[in-house]
C-alpha cells in the first residue's frame, strides 16, 4: 500500500493527471480502469486490452449511490465484478472512477481504488485554482451548457479575461499507450504540436486537459474556419511524426457550433476520438462528419427521425444533383448495392455501358464527398440507401 | 536551346561552339520590359563572344518602365541555358536568339529586369518551391487577314474542341507551330483545338518556373511568326470575340513528393493573393472581359479537384504528385512577372501554414453571395482599376515585384485604363446614342 502510494505521488508531482494515475491503477489491478467527470465526460482510459468497456457508466449505476464511499456494483451490460468509485473533494463529487477487472475481483483492493480516487480528486481540484482556474470554470461551464444566454456568457468571459468567438470546432487528442515515466512528456510535446498545427488566425485556441488528453477549440468565425480546423486537426498525427515524438495520437473533431453549443461539438469530438480508436485502429484523427453511420450505431442507434435524418443528409448531394442534372445517381447507387456491387450486372440493369456506371460512381463519390473503395463508406452509402428504402 | 546546361565558361564555349557549327550570323539579345513585351538587339555573331561576356549595352531610358528622365547605359547578360537557333531564316542566313538579364552598369542585377525579379523570388523563396517545375497551357486564336495584310477577327474555321481538320489552315499552323518550337527545344506535350472558332491551345512540358517563363516568351514569338507565314493572324489576346471563349493561360505547379499539408498551404496561398496578383496576371482592360461567368473562365477564389470553372484546380491523379493548376491568367501577361507573384503566393501559402478550406464541387457560378461569405470566397477583379486597387493592398505581391517594378507598372495600367476609360465605345453608341 505504501509502495503503490508513493508511486501515485511520484506520478502526480510529474504532472501525470488522470490518465497516468489510471494507467498506474490497471496495470497493478490487472484491471481496465475508465475516469469520468461529474458530467460524465470521458477523462481517462486504461488497460483496456481486448476487453470491452461501456463509453460511460452513468447508464449502469445502481438507483441509490448516496452512500458509495466503498464502491458501487455495476448492473449489465457490464461484468458483474465492475465497481464504480466516487471520486470527491470534501461533499462535492468531481466524477467516477470505475474498474473492469480482468482476472479475479477486487475484494482487498477498495484501499487502492480510493487512494487512486483521492489523487485524481486532488488533479481535478487543482486544475480549478488561480486565474487559470478562473477562466477554466467559465470553459467547464459553458461546457457544462450552463448558460442559456449568449449575453450572459460573454460578460461572464469578458470578465474573466476571455475574448469569444461566435463559433468554435472541438477537437479532442489522446496519447495512446503512454508509460507513466513518459507520459508528462510526452503530454507537452503533444500539447506543443497541436497547438502549432490547429493555430488559429480567428483567435486564441483554447486548451482544456484533462484526463490525459486534450481538448481544443479552436474558434471558428465562419464555416471556411471550421473546415480548415478540421484540416488542421487531421493533420496532427503527421506534424507528431514529423517532430520526431515517439507516440501515436488519436483524436475526433466536432461539427462547428455556435459559442452557446460548443459542448455539442465536444460531445462529438469525444466521440469521434472512440470511434477513430476503436473502427479505425487509433493513429488518426477523424471529424465527426466522416463518420458516416458510426456515431448512430456507437450510440446503440437511434429513433426513426434520426435514421432518416441521417439518411437524408447522406443522400440529398446526390438527389440535388439528379434533380438539377436530370441523372440517375441514386438509382444508380441503390441498384449497384442489390447486384452486389457488380459493376457489369448493374450496367444490365440499368441499360447503360459499364464505363457509364465507373463514370457515376465517380460522380457518387465525389459529390458525396466519399471514398466507394472504403468498407466504411460503403456501411454509411448501404445503411443510407436501405433506410431510404424502408422509409417507403 | 541547349539541351545540357553548363554555367559559366563551359556553357559560353558550348554556345560559341554551336554558332560556328551553324554559321550563325546573327543573334538577337532578347529581353522584355515590364509589360512582358519582348524586345531585341541584334548583333553579327562575331560579336556573340563579346555579348556573352557581358560587353552589349543599351539605353535603358528608351524602354518603357526602366529608367525616367535619364538616359542610362544598362547591361545585357545573355543567360546561355536560353541559346537557340531560330527555326526560319528570312534572308537565307541562320539567326539565334538568347534571352538576357538586364544589368547595371556596375554588374549588379537591374531590379526592374522582370526576369531577374523572377530568379529573385525564386531563390527566397525556400527549397520547396524554388524546386517547383511547372508547365502551362497557352490558348490563342488564328484570324483571318484582308488583303492588305489587316487582321480581323474571323475564325479560319468552325471547329472546337479537339476537332480534327487535315484540311484547316489553322490545323497546318499549330503544326508548323509545334515543329518550330520542337526544333528550339522547347517541349510540347500536346496540341489541340479549342473550345472557340479558330482557337487553338499548346501545352508545354513541366519545367522550371524560369525556363517555363522563357518558353512562354519563345512560344508568343513562334506562334505570331509562323501564322505570319501562312498569312493568319495570331492573337493571345484575352478576349479577342464576345461570343467565343477567351485565350487563358493555365500554369500548372508541381510541388514534387510533398506533404498533403504542403500543398494545401499552397492553394491556400494562391486563393488569398489571388485578388492581388490579379493584375499581374492579367493586365489588359480585356482580359476582364474573359473573367466573366462564361466558358469556365474563374471568377471566384475557389479551388476544387474537378469544377472546371474553378480559380484553383487540383485535377486527380492516377500518377505522381497531384498537380495545382491556377486558371485565372492569360497570355497577356509578362510571363516573368506573373511567375514570380504566383510562386510567392505559393511561398507564402506555405509560410504561414495558411489552409484553403474544403475543395468545392460543382459549378463555381451559381455560388449564392450568402455561400461565398460562409466560406472566405472572394470575387476576383471585375476590372483592371479594381485589380489594381487588390494590388495595392497586397504587400506579398508587391514585395515579389520590388519597388520599382510594382510602382513603374501601377502607373503604366492607371495610364492604359485612363486612356480605355476615355474612349466612347461603340456599345455605348447603341445602348444610348438614340435613347438619350
């Protein structure tokens, strides 16, 4: 106990944060160890392995967690063995720490957790103090969509020192793999290039840490703005790799929201960054655009309004242009995916030369903005097109 | 046009050498000024030897835009990588041509010489982009002549693109064409008609930035002399015909095995000095007539992979680096000019790291004013006083032209614009002569 605490004292005076304090837990637990703060926002990963671990367990906690000082069971889909643990500052609880053991369960080893949830607890109060802290808390509370009104989150910011931007883009970078010998680092180079790579002409980007990772905003004016941070953020493995940092990064960038929804764009930042890690093999950022129909099945799907609305937004670039072109681009899609993507076939079918349906495959693509060649893409064009078809 | 470059006295000797092979008898010492209009002196080839050493001066106060109010003794520094016999021989001797930077007297480099400003940025502007290899795509129209030698504006035939003619007059030029540049070594990769009636396009290899702007001097010189020979008129004017497409002048960049990010720095720079070098590369009160939303000509600062009317254009590629094509100069330009403000657009595109947005898909035309402000898309010039004006505003471009360049030719086109603003023209006659 005394070794392990020593060695969460090491990693917190080497400015670690939560994601190395986790990192430390699992390994010692043999466990996968996710952190998540008091809005359930994704704070730190660790020891995963092949195991699966629920994006959040705010869903799975017991109705009753007034007293949870010693953990708290976890219902389905998660491993019986799953605790959660609060992590507090004094009355208030800053978030959760909860634990996937691989092997065995965690009976002897609540001392452990609780220290760990101690340290994390005083990283979290920490990163709140001083001026910096000052303008942290606005961030955490527009963040934490606490202001309804934009006059009254631009006094607030202006009052702190803040010059807002009508908009901004999220984008959230983790370190994947990081040792916690190295990982304080390696967190600053990673910090370094992104802030170089994403360095806005609209304004100051703004850094939150936590957990590990990162959070940029990058203010983002106009859409032009948008598009190139989004740009920017694809661009950061390369600029890692080319500063010669030994760490592969993966990330998500949000859709541009206006200031007053800028957590919108956070939450799919987030997501984005698990789907990049988990669909895409990590090494990359991915916007949130590029998704396709992922974020719909990572959230375990959605209503019949947000299929179509999804399918809509897939298919409408093509049915504009066939409105306006008189073209059969979606007949064509629809009828390439029944023929099993049989180019000869599909041309039979629709009684045109099969260098004719290259040609608009071609136009499919680039229209839509995809890549016909991707397995990824074509999940999104299938789902699109079958929700389409169901819709009647 | 010597086929291996060698500097200094290997070169000197290797042309020296060629002259005497060829019974040269004359070379004209080609330069331009600052308006890209190409001008000789031409010497017995005896003399060659002495010129190449740097010994042939000229009245620099004679050419418009180099010296005021002085007369001054300006020297031509033949460049010998630029050699090359002429294809025709008027009088039955055999004639060169070597293209010179012009020189002070005290051998420094003259800085309004356009070809030296070129070679200047070239050299500033880092190893990427002083690497760039370009190529262009140059359009002209062949026109009838009356009798007395007047030229019209009457296509010589019906054709359009690619159009396959045997028979066409204007189809035995653009070969007598492409010969005569093959025989000066100037590589032609393809030739074809064009969209208009009795337009033509020539499309020269990727190269150098420099020689690529040397080419287009040659090729402006070959096409008027050998449609001068078959009786045509040669035009690159940039909108010759209302009804009919403009000449433009597509220079493509080649950045070589790149990061993506590089590139797109690139056609960022491009888009956000675009509006600047606007009169640079295109400085005729006519070639405002051709960027007008008809015949794919770009009007806005838009870049994409297909759209045909698109500023920018990144065309897909099955092999090597994608190429940047900029869609918005004609062949009025001084080619040495519109080079050096183009790759220190590149240059500092790549320098501040700047990106250009999303590509855009479709037709650039019908962009909604709501669309545009949305994405930082600007309208190019609508006319040579407005690109002049952009070209105030831009200190990149004006710090690639220098001083004395960016001020000689401001008021050079203030003057042309003031003298075309003055003129009652003809539709002026019949929009109001009878209603007012």
């Amino acid at each position: 106990m005394l070794a392990f605490a020593e060695a969460l004292a090491r990693i917190a005076a080497g400015g670690g944060g939560p994601q190395a304090l986790a990192g430390h837990l699992a390994s010692v637990l043999d466990a996968a160890v996710l952190i998540e703060d008091a809005e359930w926002r994704h704070l730190a990963l660790a020891g995963t392995g092949d195991r699966s671990v629920p994006p959040s367990v705010r869903e799975l906690l017991p109705r009753d967690i007034s007293d949870a000082s010693d953990g708290v069971g976890l219902s389905a889909p998660a491993d019986a063995r799953a605790r959660a643990f609060p992590i507090r500052a004094g009355e208030a609880r800053l978030g959760w720490l909860s634990i996937f053991p691989a092997t065995g369960n965690l009976d002897g080893k609540h001392g452990l957790i609780r220290l760990t949830a101690a340290s994390v607890a005083v990283e979290l109060s920490r990163d709140n103090g001083g001026s910096k802290g000052r303008r942290r808390s606005f961030w955490d509370r527009l963040l934490a969509r606490a202001y309804d009104d934009p006059i009254e989150a631009r006094e607030d910011a202006t009052a702190r020192g803040i010059v807002l931007a009508p908009g901004y883009v999220a984008v959230a970078i983790e370190g994947e793999g990081l040792d916690e010998a190295t990982a304080s680092q390696k967190n600053a180079e990673i910090r370094r290039v992104c802030l170089d790579t994403l360095g806005s002409r609209t304004g100051d980007v703004v850094v939150i840490e936590r957990g590990g990772g990162f959070l940029f905003l990058v203010p983002a004016p106009h859409e032009v703005d948008a598009q190139n941070a989004r740009t920017a953020a694809t661009l950061i493995p390369r600029g890692i790799t080319r500063a010669g940092i030994d760490v592969k990064i993966v990330g998500g960038v949000g859709q541009h929201a206006e200031m007053l929804r800028v957590a919108q764009s956070v939450d799919e930042a987030r997501e984005a960054l698990t789907i990049a890690r988990r669909m895409f093999g990590g090494a990359r950022v991915m916007p949130h655009d590029d998704l396709g129909v992922y974020p719909l099945l990572y959230r375990g799907g959605g209503n019949r309004a947000e299929w179509e609305a999804f399918a809509n937004r897939v298919l409408e670039p093509l049915r504009g242009y066939d409105e306006k072109h008189q073209t059969e681009l979606v007949r064509t899609l629809r009828l390439f995916f029944d023929v099993g993507q049989n180019i000869k076939v599909a041309a039979a079918s629709l009684n045109v030369h099969r260098h004719t349906v290259f040609y608009r495959l071609r136009q499919i693509a680039e229209i839509g903005g995809l890549d016909l060649d991707s397995p990824h893409d074509q999940l999104t064009l299938r789902a699109a097109i079958a929700i389409d078809a169901l819709g009647g | 046009m010597l086929s291996a470059v060698k500097d200094g006295a290997a070169a000197r000797r290797e042309i020296l050498k060629t002259a005497k092979e060829r019974g040269v008898r004359y070379v004209r010492l080609a330069f331009v000024d600052i308006l890209g209009i190409e001008k000789n002196i031409v010497i017995p080839g005896h003399e060659l030897e002495r010129a190449l050493g740097g010994h042939v001066t000229f009245d620099g106060g004679s050419i418009d835009g180099f010296v005021r109010g002085e007369e001054i003794d300006m020297v031509l520094r033949p460049d010998p990588a630029t050699f090359a016999i002429l294809p025709w021989t008027p009088d039955g001797s055999t004639e060169a041509r070597v293209l010179c930077d012009i020189e002070m007297p005290d051998g420094t480099a003259f800085e309004g010489c356009p070809r030296s400003t070129l070679k200047r940025v070239l050299e500033d502007a880092g190893d990427v982009v002083s690497r760039v290899r370009t190529a262009l795509e140059v359009e002209f129209y062949l026109f009838n002549r009356l009798a007395d030698g007047v030229p019209t504006t009457q296509a010589l035939d019906n054709g359009s693109y690619f159009d396959f003619s045997p028979s066409d007059r204007g189809d035995e030029t653009r070969t007598a064409i492409v010969n005569a540049l093959e025989a000066m070594a100037i590589s032609v990769s393809s030739a074809h008609h064009e969209h208009g009636a009795g337009q033509h396009e020539i499309d020269l290899s990727a190269t150098g930035a420099l020689a690529t702007a040397d080419h287009l001097i040659t090729v402006r010189g070959v096409v008027k002399h050998i449609a001068d020979q078959h009786n045509i008129h040669a035009t690159f004017m940039p909108k010759p015909v209302e009804s009919q497409a403009g000449n433009g002048l597509h220079v493509y960049f080649s950045l070589g095995d790149v990061d993506e990010a590089v590139r797109l720095h690139a056609i960022a720079g491009l888009l956000e000095h675009a509006p600047g070098f606007t009169a640079i590369c295109n400085p005729t009160v006519n070639s405002y007539k051709r960027l007008v939303a008809a015949w794919d000509a770009p009007i806005y600062t838009v870049w994409s992979h297909r759209s045909a009317n698109a500023l920018v254009r990144v065309p897909p590629t099955n092999e090597g680096p994608p190429l940047i094509e900029v869609r918005s100069p004609d062949a009025a330009c001084n080619p040495y000019l519109a080079m050096a403000v183009l790759v220190e657009s590149i240059a500092e595109g790549i320098r501040s790291r700047a990106l250009p947005g999303d590509p855009f898909t479709g037709s650039t035309y019908e962009l909604s004013e709501k669309f545009r402000n949305e994405r930082g898309i600007v309208t190019l010039p609508k006319s040579l006083r407005a690109a002049l004006t952009e070209l105030d505003r831009d200190i990149i471009v004006r710090g690639a032209l220098g001083d004395h360049i960016y001020h000689a030719f401001r008021d050079a086109k203030i003057a042309e614009y003031e003298r075309y603003r003055r003129v009652v023209h003809p539709w002026e006659h019949e929009a109001y002569l009878r209603t007012y």
